[in-house]
C-alpha cells in the first residue's frame, strides 16, 4: 500500500504535509484541530522573547490571487509559546516546530535557548518577515553574514533540536544563501517566507489598505516562484528542503517534492479549503504515487532534476 | 460587499444617544442574522461587527462608544467611507418559538434575528436585559412594541438579571430553542439553563480577531480549536462541549490570556 510517511532531519511524520507558521498557529487547541484534519507536523505562529501586539487592522487581506499580510509578528513571547508547545504535547503525537524571530543576532541566540526548554521538534528561524521592516529594517535573510551569523548562534543554542533556517526569494541567491545556512550549520532550509512586500490600495479613500500600508504576498499567485526556489536551494545544498509557498493542493505538492522537498507547508489554502485542507492534499497524493505506481514519496523526491 | 476590501460611503447615521448610533450602508449582499462584518475606518483600525438589521438593500450597524475605534466611529457623517467586508461566520438560525434574548450591546445582532423572524411571519418571543433604562438598545422601538424588558435597577421593565427572568420564562411557557447574544456570563449562564430544560442554543460569542478568515487562529476556543471567526460566533451546545474557556478573560492581540477579564475594546 502506497503511504505518505516521511522523515526529516530525523523527524518522523505521518504525512509530508506541515501547518506553516503564522497560519492557526497561535493555540495548541487549534494546532491540534489542525493535525486531526491531517496534517503530518505543525508550525507555531513566529515568537519573541517579549510579547507583541502586532500591527492594527486591516492586517490580512485576501485578494484575486492569493492574499496580502501585514500581522506585524504578533505573538505572547516565547515563555507563553513554551507553555503552548506543552499543552499540545499532552493532546497530540504529531511533531510541533516552533518558529522564532528577533531583532539580532545575539537575540536570536537567546529566543532560541528559551523555545528549546520546551523541547519542539523542530526550532524554525525566521530570518525572512518581510513586515517589520521599518522596526527592523531589511530582512537579515537577505544578507549572507547575517543569516550566517544567526544560524551559528542559533545550531549552538538549539541543543539537540534540528535548526531550520526559514528563507527568503529576496535575497541575491537563495540557492547560495541555502548552502551558507548548511556549511554554518543547519538542518533544514524552509523556503519561502511570503514575496515582497506588495501593496493594495482602496480606491475609494486613496489609500493603502493594510495599516501597514504594505505586507508580504502569500497564496496561489506565488507558488511558481517558490518552487523555483526549492529547486534551486535542492541544486545547491544536500539539506532537507521544508517547502512552502502557495501550495494548495497535491499537485502543488507533488511539483515540491519532485523538485526536492522532503515536507510541503500549507498556509494560506486554509483559507480557500478549509481547515480539510490537509487531508483533501493527502488524498491527491496519494493518487500521485499510484499514478506513478510507487510505494512512497521519497521515489519521486528530487525526480524533477533528472 | 464580499471578503475583500471595499469602501462604502455612510447614507445615513440615526443618533440614539450620543453615545450610541445606527450607521446604514447601501449594501445588498445577503447578511445572516448573527453574522458579522469588519469595519476599516482608514488610518485607524478594523474591527468586527454584528449586524442589526438588512432590509431594502440597507444594511445597519449600531455600535456603542466605548473605547478608541467606537468613540471614532461615532464622528461618522452621511458621505464619509469606510471599508466594509464579510458577511463572516455562521449566524442564527430563524426557529419557530424561539426565545431570543439579547444582553448589553448583544441586543444588535438579535434585534437583526428578531426582525427577520417577523418579516418572515415566524413567531418568536423576544427578552431584552441591560444595566439600566439608559442602556437599553432601540429603548423606543422596543417599549413602543411591548417587548419584555429587563434591568439589573429596575429603571425600565421589571427589575433583575436576564438568566432569572429566563428561568421563569422556561418554567411558564414553553420554547423550541433559546438564541443569545450578550456578555459570555449571560451566555454561559443561559447554556446551563437550557441543559436543565433540554432545550437547544444558539449562542453568540466574541473573541479577539484579526483576520476573521480563519487564517489567523486568533480567536480560536481551548479544548475544541474552534474558530469563532468561521465555525462561530453562533455556537450549539454540541460544539461548546470540549471548549475549556468559557468565562475566562479572552486572549488579547497577542495570543496571551490575561488575569483579567478585559471590557470590549473596540
């Protein structure tokens, strides 16, 4: 019988299929909903060490083509997700990555040693928010030192926990930036954050509409430049590829893992799907693997590249 | 009107007091009794609102002053625009001999529940509750039509809270279901009730929301993950079963919840 189970980094999943982070992410009840619609893994919505509000509204928007966010990073701080990761652990099996952002380097050093208390499977570093630019200026993810610099601090503070570096397209080569993450010491390249930032304007008003006036693009119309993506990062680095960007359904998925992925993240499709998202993705898989009369993913992982 | 963005010029705005206002929009998309909409005052804020009512292409939204969106809100001339999306969420059934019974600022969305029952000639009994005469909604149209009102003091209708007048309302007559909109301890105290009498709820509940989309996972329960946003804010019995906070104060913009409880603060 064909099967979806994979492993990454070590990790085991029962599918390939991941809750990306920033998408119901924020509870452990939810995460939990989220894994009995079935998904393999799930994503905490992006911490820091102090809590954060976030930017006001309109802060999501959905559009033609996908939808466009500015949230502004807000989360309860790291200890309250320690907690989070805790409670889910006592209701679910499936893994739990937690995703950490912060302001610098030697911050990034310490959210990680806080997130690691509680013990996730995976530590998701968000060097690639594209909406906190005028706190933080631009992405350390587009620079090649910095991303560097913060896995080094990151892979020593994370213990024993995989470290997965969350990239992004604006960067001068994501492939490049994928292999200085693995020769610095990674475990797994996410990829990709959301595209831009772009922007929306009300016409009515005359202005833009998110409060933030702009935000990262995520959904549909950015699947292409994520796979892309993936299989430039799969060309230029051995580490497993965690791919995420505007998949939507198996096919989608399928096109991930033939241009490298070992997992597929499903975000914004929540939306246009439902929470059933997940296992509906399942089910076209695994009518992908019959179609090519194989047994499990990993025979048609990279198959791209031949 | 649908889930994108669109502005809408105000048509007109009724003063019930200064401190509390129906705004009307010309908006024909279908809006369901209990199910709300967001509203975006440019260069402020969007926030969740319910529906009072929707008749001849109108749409009405009454909102109370209460902290920095709301008291804003209330400057909103004839003309001005702001953004309206939705409809969201699931909202009330319409159910013959239902007792509806709204609290506080929960009479808006029941009023909208209430009227569409009477337009579509279903017999429903309605129960209004607030602090005092001064904070009954639609106080008027309500008195004018003999509607059964309560008061914590007294000072208009008959004197008490609403979970006793319902009590004794249950143990007189007889209804089909109870559907409420008002504060979570009107709710969690009207669910009980209606466990003793083995009657069905519909009731309306609010959380924090950003997105009202279901993609955020701001607003959703403990216990169960449900997304008040999409699966709510109308809520049965059966889908209130595994939720753990209920009367607890909600999780604020952050995701943590506080020691407090904290007023609206829209």
């Amino acid at each position: 019988m064909p099967h979806l189970k994979v492993q990454m980094a070590g990790i085991s999943m029962d599918s390939p299929l991941v809750l990306a982070s920033g998408v119901l992410g924020v509870t452990a009840s939810s995460m939990r909903r989220v894994v009995d619609h079935g998904a393999g893994a799930v994503t905490t919505k992006s911490c820091s060490i102090h809590p954060r509000k976030g930017h006001p509204g309109p802060c999501i928007i959905p559009y033609e083509h996908g939808m466009i966010n500015a949230v502004g990073l807000s989360n309860p701080g790291v200890d309250a997700v320690v907690n989070e990761i805790r409670t889910y652990r006592d209701e679910c099996q499936a893994p739990i990555f937690a995703s950490v952002f912060a302001g610098s380097v030697e911050e990034f050093g310490k959210v990680t040693r806080r997130i690691a208390a509680g013990n996730p499977d995976l530590i998701e570093v968000n060097v690639s928010c594209p909406n906190v630019q005028s706190e933080f200026g631009a992405p350390f993810g587009a620079s090649f030192e910095d991303t560097a610099a913060i896995t080094r601090i990151v892979k020593k503070n994370a213990g024993k926990i995989p470290v997965a570096m969350k990239l992004t397209v604006h960067c001068p080569s994501i492939g490049k930036m994928a292999k200085v993450c693995e020769d610095n010491g990674a475990d797994v390249i996410t990829a990709i954050n959301t595209v831009g930032p772009g922007m929306l304007i009300d016409v009515g008003v005359k202005r833009p509409i998110l409060s933030n006036k702009m935000g990262g693009v995520s959904g549909a119309g950015i699947f292409p430049v994520a796979l892309k993506a993936v299989w430039e990062i799969h060309r230029n680095c051995n580490l497993p590829i965690l791919a995420t960007g505007g998949v939507s359904n198996g096919n989608e998925a399928a096109q991930m893992i033939l241009a490298g992925a070992h997992a597929v993240a499903i975000g914004s499709a929540v939306y246009n799907r439902g929470v059933e998202v997940f296992q509906r993705v399942n089910e076209e898989l695994l009518e992908v693997l019959e179609l090519h009369e194989m047994e499990r993913l990993d025979d048609l992982r990279g198959g791209a590249h031949e | 009107m649908n889930e994108q963005m669109q502005t809408f010029p105000v048509v007109e705005v009724v003063e019930h007091n200064p401190t509390l206002k129906t705004f009307y929009f010309k908006v024909k998309t279908p809006v369901k009794p209990g199910q709300f909409v967001l509203m975006w005052l440019p260069g402020l804020d969007e926030k969740p609102f319910s529906v009072s009512d929707q008749k001849r292409g109108r749409l009405e939204i009454t909102i109370k002053a209460i902290g920095p969106f709301t008291k804003k809100a209330m400057e909103l001339e004839p003309g001005d625009r702001v953004g309206l999306r939705g409809p969201f969420g699931r909202g009330f059934e319409v159910q013959d001999n239902a007792l509806i019974v709204g609290a506080g600022c929960g009479v808006a969305p029941v009023r909208f529940l209430h009227e569409t029952a009477k337009r579509m000639e279903v017999n429903t009994t309605l129960l209004i509750g607030a602090r005092n005469s001064a904070e009954v909604l639609f106080k008027d149209q309500y008195v004018d039509e003999g509607a059964t009102i309560v008061t914590d003091d007294g000072s208009l209708g008959g004197k008490g809270l609403v979970p006793d007048r319902v009590r004794e309302m249950l143990a007189s007559g007889s209804y089909s279901t109870i559907c409420a909109s008002g504060p979570e301890v009107v709710l969690v105290a009207l669910r009980n009730i209606a466990k003793e009498h083995n009657l069905p709820v519909q009731l309306s509940f609010e959380r924090y929301m950003k997105c009202a989309i279901g993609i955020c996972g701001q607003c959703c329960l403990d216990g169960s993950g449900i997304r008040v946003c999409v699966e709510g804010p109308v809520l049965t019995h059966e889908e209130l079963e595994q939720v753990t906070e209920l009367g607890l104060p909600h999780r604020d913009a952050t995701g943590q919840r506080p020691e407090k409880p904290g007023i609206c603060q829209a």
